[in-house]
C-alpha cells in the first residue's frame, strides 16, 4: 500500500510538474511521458508496443481531413442536459478535445492548456467541449479533477469517435478539433491544428484559431506515435 501511495504521488508530482512549466503542450506532454517511462517502465513499454500496432494498422488514414464535415450528434453533458452539435456551433466556431477519461494524465495536460486558454478563445467569438467514451459520473469526474470551465459531453456509443477519431484503433485516441460554425466543417484535428484558409474561416474561426494554435502549439506537427498517450 506503501509503495502504491508512493507512486501515486510521484506521477501526481510529474503531473503538476509538468503542467506547470512555461513552455508549449508538446513540451509538457514530453516531459510527463519521461518521468512516466521513469516511473512505470513496463507499462510505458506496453503502451509503445500498442501505440506501434496502431500506427500499422493505419490509424492515420481515418482521419477526417480539413473541410470534411463533422456527423450532426446528440450527447449527454456530464449533469445530463442533452446537447446537440447545431447547439455548440450555433454562435461561432468549436473546439473539441477528444479525451479517453479522467485516469489519463496525457488527456488531463491537453485540457489543462485548453482551460487556460478558455477565457480568449470565448472572447475571440468560440466555444469549447470535451468528448469522452465515459459514463457521466466520469465525464463528472474529468471536470471536477482537470478543474474545466467548459463542458464535457459523453459518448458511450462512440458517435464522435465513428466521424473518424478514434476509429481504426481498439481504444479512443487523444485528438483535438476546430469545427467551423457555419458549414460544420473540419479544420483540424488529431494533435496537428491547423489554421482554416482564408476563404473557408471566417473573421471568429482566424481568430479562435490563433488562440488555440497559441495555447497549444498542436500546429507544429507531433508525431502519429506522440499523439498516441
């Protein structure tokens, strides 16, 4: 029990860590991933040997690509309210943080850079959701534990995941997504964010775009196997 504790509190500490340093998402998400490699060796080998088949097996290939537009869907937030997609676009464009639950860390710094960010991208004109195949008690959970200002939606059926993130793999994959408000269409997503063009986005979409680009430097281009944790 000792020892369970002890390491709790090392990848609590990692956590923290790591979410605080002054440097962008990717930065962050490296430094987690080598005191978790540190920390849980097995594990983490494991978890390289998953992220590897996935890639074999092409998860890239079903990702959604820019203008594709995203499946009209009805959701429940984690206190039950129905939400439907129309709804969370209706006033500009959206942000959706594509997560697996409230027990993964890699999840938790990507909603943590969104959090702080919410506030400008809000006032830039958008609005953000998180996705996760969860139960609404732990949709409950990842909102109360990362401390998030917006909502975070369930999908048990996977309805999200089946537009594209996700699919081809045999768990949900971390991704992030801006949704154009007016034609519903995509104009970036797993962990490479890119801005909308010039006659796709509107003056809200270029300016939600700079904000998240800002926040998480997701348009630099991480790797297939980095966006895997």
């Amino acid at each position: 029990m000792t020892e369970a504790k002890s390491l709790e509190q090392s990848l609590s500490e990692a956590f923290q860590e790591a979410d605080g340093l002054q440097a962008p998402l990717p930065t962050r998400l490296d430094f987690y991933l080598g005191e978790s490699r540190r920390l849980l060796p097995d594990l983490e080998a494991t978890y390289d040997q998953l992220v590897e088949r996935i890639r074999a097996n092409g998860a890239d290939a079903h990702v959604p690509a820019i203008g594709e537009r995203l499946p009209d869907f009805l959701m429940t937030d984690s206190d039950g309210h129905v939400v439907e997609l129309e709804s969370l676009i209706g006033n500009g464009p959206l942000v959706i943080s594509f997560n697996r639950g409230p027990w993964c860390d890699y999840c938790g710094l990507e909603l943590r850079a969104l959090a702080r960010a919410y506030r400008d991208i809000v006032a830039a004109g958008g609005e953000v959701v998180s996705i996760v195949p969860e139960t609404g008690r732990y949709a409950d959970d990842l909102r109360r534990v990362r401390d998030l200002p917006f909502r975070v939606l369930t999908d048990l059926d996977l309805l999200g995941w089946s537009s594209g993130w996700g699919r081809g793999s045999s768990r949900p994959i971390r991704a992030l997504a801006l949704i154009l408000s007016d034609s519903k269409e995509t104009a970036g997503g797993f962990c490479q964010f890119r801005r909308p063009s010039s006659s796709a986005g509107t003056a809200s979409s270029r300016r939600v775009s700079s904000t998240l680009i800002s926040a998480t430097a997701c348009n630099r281009g991480r790797s297939r196997r980095d966006c895997n944790r």
